[in-house]
C-alpha cells in the first residue's frame, strides 16, 4: 500500500464563537509492504504537559 501527500486536520471548538485548527497530519507520504505493520505516536507537549 502506498499513501501519497497525506494530510488531516480538525476543527477544535475553543470557546462560544472561535475554533482552532489541530493539524494532525501534514503532507506525509509512506509505503507499506505486505507483513509490515504501521505505528503512530502522538506526543502531546500542550500547556501542562512534560
């Protein structure tokens, strides 16, 4: 399987009238081959956060 120029974002509600963008992936491209496994870490350094 190859994935080319991915790209995902999310409109994060951020109060009454105002959202913001979350760019949970921009532009990646990768190839999977058969027996290969694919793994996503999120790492998340938000106020508060080590």
């Amino acid at each position: 399987m190859e994935i080319n120029n991915l790209t995902k974002h999310f409109n994060i509600s951020s109060g009454t009238f105002r959202t913001q963008q979350l760019n949970a992936v921009d532009n990646i491209s990768f190839r999977l081959f058969q027996g290969e496994t694919l793994g996503i870490v999120v790492v998340n350094h938000g106020v508060g956060n080590p």
